[in-house]
C-alpha cells in the first residue's frame, strides 16, 4: 500500500539539504583562506630570515689598527665608535683613515644652528663613509652626495635620535639633568655639634640635544645648611639658611630670552623668616660652547621681607616687614675643567626702588671633584648680603660647605 510523504517531512528534509550546501562550500572558503594566510606568512618568515643581515662599521685608525661595529656617534670633534669586543671607543677625526658606515645619520656642522623651521635640505642626512679626512654623506634616494671636511662635522647624529629630538615632545618628568649634593658632621664632647648641609639642583631644557636651538628651560635650585651647638647650662645656638628658586625660560633666539623668576630665602642668623621674590625679565646668553656658558639676566621684580625676633637680643625686638619693587642684575656661569671637574658660579645684586636702602646680594660658587660614576666631592661656598636686616643681625652671612654629589 503506497502511502504519500508527509509535506512536513519533506519540508524539513529540503532544508537540511540547502542548510548542507550553504555550509560546506562556506567552510571550505574559510579553510582556504586560513591556509593561503599560513603559506604567506611562512613565505615572508622564509623571506626575512633568508634576508643578509647588515653589514658591520668598519674603521681603520692612521696607525693601522682596524675595528668592526657600530658607529654611535660624533661630537666636537670626538667620534665614539662601538667594538663588541673592547667596548666604545672615542678618538678624534685625525685620527680616523677611513670609516664606513651603512647606518643613517644626520650631519650637523661647525656653527650650524638646528631648530624645526631649518629645512631638511640644509641637514646632510644618510649613510656616511670618512676617507682622506672627508666625511661623504649617501642620501637613502635621490639627492646627490654631500662631502664635507671631517673637522666641520660637528655633530653626527643617528636618524632615530634626530627626528626624535628634533620633532618629539618630551613629558615634564623628561628630560631633567643636575646633581644633588649631602653633608654631615657630628661632634660629641662638652659641647655637641650637629651640622647638616643639602644642596639640589636641576635644569630641564627642551630640546634638551646640544645640537638643536633651545626653545624652554626650567632651572630649580635648593639649598640648606642647619646646625646646632649645645653645652650643659647654656643655650643652645643654631643655625639655619636654606634657599629656594625657580626659574621658567622661553628663547626667542638661539641666545636671547624671557624669563619667570620666584626665590624664597630663610636666614636665622640674621632673623630674616621669609624673603620673598616674584618676577619677570630677560636673558642673554654671552658665550656658549662645549666648554663653559656664561649668562647676563636682569628683571622687575616684587619683594617682600618677614623678620622675626633676632636671636640673643633680650628684650626681644621684632623688625616691621617691608614690600619693595626692585630689579635683580646677576649672571650664572659654567665651566668644564681638566679631568672631569667642574666649576659654576652665580651672582645676583638686586636693589630696590621703594626703599634705597633695602638692596642685596647673592653670591654662590662650587667646584666639583669626580670621585666614582656619577659621585663626586664638591666644595660650595654662599655668601648672602642683605643692608637691611633685623635689628641687632648682621649684615652678610656666609657659608661654607663641602659634601657628596650625585649627578643625573
């Protein structure tokens, strides 16, 4: 007896045959593309492995001997070169026969300024071979090759380090250079001595490359010497000077700049609590080379001078505080001396135009003596000047401190 196919069957039996067709050619699709995908990163792990490494730096001094590696870099006139085997080695152009390289590098040259407004063109960059005292200079396409004397390069930079310093935008954690420096001395007899001297300073410039035109500074300095004398039966003496400051700079020229200015000052000694400065002026940078800098600054400033009671003076006495206008003339000076010392020295004279007498004068100066890495021993001395103290201080107190830095 022939019975006939129930339509519900039949419907649902169809389906799970289209359902099948669909499904089949469609993961057999994906398969292909995940094995087309797999061959061709095989053939490109194939292709760069297969790829020759680049070759190694060479360079041959004048007395014949011969390095293989990597030139790193070259500044007035010292080239550093780096041997896997002996580490790097820093020697002078004239020392150099022949060198190639097939790094690219970027060439900045004797008295050349570099800022983000100088063209490219006006930068020999590429790779670089030195032969006969001449510095040849390979662009990666296209332009011509550059020579230049050997002794004109006074920057070779590699082109990573270039663009970055050169286009990049450092955070304010970035970038910061400068030394902090600490001192203790102790005596335990009839009388107990303690003395402790903190010194920091820091600079952040921006761009902060030797080689490029400074766009912004930031300068921040500290200074605190605290001591105290004590014997049974009498009073026990202290001492306590401690400076603060700040300075925000924007360069307008490669040497010329406006400045933002803020110090607070504390003297014990002479009964000051709290001098306060507050200003705004201009800079000149008047010599600049790798070996010292010398800075002449000048600005208008507001002031103000909290005394206290002077120590000693019974019955005590208190000085009215003041509120001056004034002006600060002063320079800051660096310089680098034979075997890694180094010597800096400022000065700030600052009169005021409310009050004739109220002027004064800072003088600071340190000499630094490399120890080990970045330690070193420093020797610092700062004499503060102030013609108006508090009834019955001194006029000038001056300090002498020598302690152990650390430079970063």
């Amino acid at each position: 007896m022939f019975l006939p196919p129930n339509p519900r069957d039949v419907r649902r039996r169809l389906s799970r045959a289209v359902s099948f067709r669909r499904t089949v050619p469609s993961a057999l699709f994906s398969l292909a593309l995940v094995l087309s995908a797999h061959s061709a990163l095989a053939v490109a792990a194939d292709g760069a492995a297969a790829a020759p490494a680049p070759a190694p730096d060479v360079v041959v001094f004048t007395n014949g001997d011969q390095l293989t590696g990597k030139l790193v870099s070259a500044a007035n006139g010292t080239v550093t070169f780096h041997s896997d085997v002996v580490g790097n080695v820093t020697v002078t152009w004239d020392k150099i026969k022949t060198l190639h390289s097939s790094q690219q590098f970027a060439v900045v040259q004797q008295g050349q300024t570099v800022s983000r407004k100088t063209p490219s063109a006006a930068v020999p960059q590429g790779t670089v071979a030195v032969d006969n005292q001449q510095l040849q200079v390979t662009p990666a396409a296209g332009a011509a090759q550059k020579e230049i004397p050997a002794k004109n390069a006074q920057y070779v930079i590699d082109e990573d380090s270039f663009k970055k310093q050169l286009w990049g935008h450092p955070g304010i954690t970035q970038g910061w250079t400068g030394s902090a420096t600490f001192g203790v001395a102790m005596v335990e007899a009839t009388q107990n001595s303690r003395s402790f001297n903190t010194a920091v300073n820091a600079v952040r410039a921006v761009p902060n490359a030797s080689w490029l035109a400074t766009r912004e500074r930031t300068t921040l300095g500290f200074t605190d010497v605290y001591g105290s004398l004590s014997q049974p039966g009498t009073p026990t003496t202290k001492t306590s000077v401690l400076n603060a400051s700040g300075e925000q700079d924007w360069y307008f020229s490669p040497r010329f700049y406006g400045l933002a200015t803020a110090v607070f000052s504390h003297d014990y000694s002479q009964g000051l609590d709290l001098q306060q400065i507050y200003g705004g002026g201009a800079g000149y940078t008047v010599i600049k080379n790798a070996r010292q800098e010398l800075d002449l600054k000048t600005d208008v400033h507001y002031e103000r001078q909290n005394f206290g009671a002077t120590p000693g003076i019974e019955p005590p006495v208190i000085t009215p505080s003041v509120n001056l206008i004034g002006m600060d003339f002063g320079d800051t000076y660096t310089l680098k001396l034979p075997h890694g010392m180094g010597f800096n020295q400022g000065l700030v004279f600052t009169p005021a135009f409310n009050e004739a007498k109220a002027f004064s004068a800072v003088l600071n100066a340190a000499v630094t003596f490399p120890s080990y890495k970045r330690f070193s021993f420093s020797l610092s001395t700062l004499d503060n000047y102030l013609n108006d103290p508090a009834y019955g201080s001194k006029k000038n107190s001056f300090q002498f401190t020598g302690g152990i830095t650390y430079s970063f």
